[in-house]
C-alpha cells in the first residue's frame, strides 16, 4: 500500500521533474535531450540482443568506479550484451568514451511502474547490479516482479541516509526483502543494511573497488606532457571536482599563495560541465591570468589559473600537479573520490564535508596519505606547507599508494558474486 502512495506522489511530482530537468539544460543542453529514454520509451535503433546484464551506474563516480569490473566481464564473457544505465548526460558520456558500442547505454527509467515495465519488455535484463546505494522501490519490486536477480555492487550506507531510509521503513523493509544480495564496502555499511532488515544472509561484505582502480596510461602520459608545457620546476596544484559555492573560496586561497609562490598555478577542475565557463569567469574576474584548456592555448610563465573545462581529463590534470584538493568536500556537498589522486602518489587534501566517502577518507588519512582540513583557511595554511617542503608532500603521496595496493581485491570477490547471477 505505502509503495502505490509512493508511486502515486512520484505522478503527481513528474510535471516538476520535467520542469527542473527543462531548467538545468538551460546550462547543459543534453538535459533537455532523450527523454523518452527517463519514461521507459527507448528509440527504435538502440538493438540490444536478449537477456543483457544490466549495470546501473548514476553518474560519472559510480560509473568510473564500475568500468574495471565491466572491462573483466566484457573479456570474460565476450558474447554476453551488457546495458549500462546512468541519471545524468555526464555519465552518459563517461560510458561512451571508456566502453564505445561494447556496451548499450540508455537513461535509467524514473521510478515509475510504467516506465519500468516498458523497460522490461523491451530489454528483458537476466540480471541487474546497481552500483552503491541507488535504491528506489519501485525499481527493486519491477526486478524482483520479472524475476531479475538484484546485486547491490560496492554498497555504502552513511549514518545519515540510514536513518532516512529507516523514516521510511515501511518502504525501505520491504524493498531490501526482495533484493538478491548486498556487496557492502565495510562491516559498519553491513551492519547498517542489517539493522534496516537486511537479512544476513544476503549481505557479503567485500571492500570498496574503488582501491581496484588503474590508472589509464593515456592519463599519465598526459599528465607528463602538460607538465612538460607548464614546465617541471614550477609549483602546481590542482583543486579537482570543485562546486559552484567553491571556486571563490579555492580562488581566495591561490591569491594568497601567490604572495608567497609567485610562480605558483592552480588547475582549476570544475565537477560539472555547467561550471567550466563560471569558474574561469571568477577568476579573472579576481584579477587572475587565465588559461582553459578548451581554448587550446598553452599556459605560459604569467599564467596563474589552468580551468580544466573538458570531460575525461581530470586525472591528467591531477597527474601534472604536485598536490591536489578534492572538492564537494569545503561544501556540504559530501565530498568526491579521494583515491584517484592518492593512485596517482600524490597528497591529497580535503574538506570537514566528505560524509560520501566517510571511511576511505578516514582510512587514508590515517595511512598518511591524506588531510581533512576545516575550512579555506586551514587548506592555504596546508598547502603553504607541503610547497615550502617537497620531501614532505612526496613521502605523504607515497603512504597514500601504499595504502591503496594495500586494499585492492574487491573486484575479485565482486566479480564472482556478480558472475554467480
């Protein structure tokens, strides 16, 4: 009963989704694109031959964090279709350029029955694996109706969206009854599934395959080409996946760096696309020497601010950067992927908000190879630090990869849960 009032409000709230959705392409055109995809309406030339494996990835994080599993299954089981879904164009993007026409990719139908079912009929999946914790009632119960086995892939459960699903637990109960199995990344995560009315034996903690990251040689080498261009002796770094209410304060920190690190730039990576042109804009607007890398031009000895405003080159900017901050995280947005950059040995410094990667960050701060830092103010007096002693930042990104080879192994023991559907 509570699932069909659940449906019934999401109706009579499709008019405003609609409305945002119109609105946000107003800064990022391919959200008013495609919609028919979002109702369960797949255009005639997407062919997807039977009983695909369908992957559910939200955005270009959980996408990202995903691709190493589906290349083994692409190498494994080479005749096997796979149909990769995503929420946002960004993530759409990421899957066409890592996997091309290897896999089908659509937008995941909003959580309405009718949209599900026609998503159904049309692509009739053997099996789904939803990345993280992208749990939604209806979903589960269209999968659980077809009889789809559910995995739950590198699954993470924060204190905070816990109790939000335990508000709704006459939802939430119900939906974790009907689900296959539950890879969690930790115990805490597990434990938090279990006190929701997971039952035990559907939970299998296997670790976090984030740390089963590789590094993309094509990022490195053009990390060492960048460098090359922007010169070897020169201090750079990066401030990666940064938000709109963050580039000033990540702005204000460059400038008072500059006093005491003249030759110093910063690599300014916006986390989304409508914010390229935005963060370049403040800058210069701040009285700073600007370079985008859309422009094409190269940074010369007077530039101060690199804006890395292109899609899928955020690792090569981190890689041609001496230190490097992740951002969502000054914000109270939760925070990005802190083991990107640790991957790369290089210092990785964050916010007080980072509650989406509450205990990878925890656990690599612990190691050595990362700080969370209270405030803006705290982020300058940091990174005046690591800049004043090389030595210092080397041996802090170095306790970073160690931790990282140290923890790898989850895609192993995911990929046999995933192969067991």
């Amino acid at each position: 009963m509570l699932r069909i009032l659940y449906s019934l409000v999401l109706y009579l709230l499709t008019p405003v989704i609609l409305l945002l959705l119109w609105r946000r392409g107003r800064k990022s055109p391919a959200y008013r694109q495609r919609w028919g995809e979002r109702f369960g309406f797949c255009p005639d030339d997407i062919k997807v031959p039977p009983s695909p494996l369908w992957i559910h990835s939200v955005s270009v994080g959980e996408t990202i964090a995903i691709a190493p599993m589906v290349g083994r299954i692409l190498a494994k089981y080479p005749q096997m279709p796979v149909l990769l879904t995503t929420m946002t164009p960004t993530g759409s993007e990421r899957v066409t350029s890592m996997f091309g026409d290897r896999v089908t990719h659509v937008y995941c139908p909003y959580d309405l029955p009718d949209a599900l079912a026609r998503f159904h009929k049309r692509f009739k999946p053997r099996a789904c694996v939803i990345v993280e914790t992208e749990l939604w009632p209806n979903l589960i119960h269209s999968c659980h109706h077809h009889r789809v086995p559910v995995l739950v892939a590198n699954a993470r459960l924060s204190a905070r969206s816990a109790k939000g699903y335990q508000r709704f637990s006459g939802l939430t109960r119900p939906m974790l009854e009907k689900l296959t199995v539950i890879a969690a990344q930790n115990a805490v995560d597990g434990e938090r599934f279990r006190a929701l009315g997971l039952a035990e034996d559907k939970l299998q903690v296997t670790g976090s395959i984030k740390f089963d990251i590789e590094m993309d040689q094509s990022k490195t080498l053009l990390g060492s080409q960048l460098r090359s261009q922007w010169g070897e002796q020169r201090p750079v770094w990066a401030a990666a996946s940064t938000h709109d209410d963050e580039h000033r304060q990540i702005i204000a920190v460059h400038q008072a760096l500059l006093s005491v690190f003249p030759a110093l730039m910063l690599v300014l990576v916006p986390r989304h696309p409508e914010q390229f042109a935005v963060a370049g804009d403040q800058a210069e607007a701040a009285g700073l020497k600007v370079c985008r890398r859309s422009s094409g031009d190269t940074p010369d000895e007077s530039t101060q601010v690199f804006v890395g405003d292109t899609l899928g080159e955020m690792l090569g900017f981190c890689a041609a950067s001496d230190i490097v901050f992740v951002g969502g995280s000054l914000i109270e947005r939760g925070g990005h992927n802190p083991l990107e950059p640790a991957l790369l040995s290089r210092p990785v410094l964050v916010g007080p908000h980072y509650f989406n990667f509450l205990q990878i960050t925890d656990q690599l701060a612990d190691a050595g190879g990362l700080n969370v830092l209270a405030d803006a103010q705290a982020l300058e007096s940091r990174l005046n630090a690591l800049l004043e002693d090389a030595d210092q930042a080397r041996e802090m990104g170095a306790k970073g990869k160690a931790y990282l080879d140290a923890n790898r192994g989850a895609l192993d023991r995911l990929l046999a849960l995933v192969t067991g559907l």
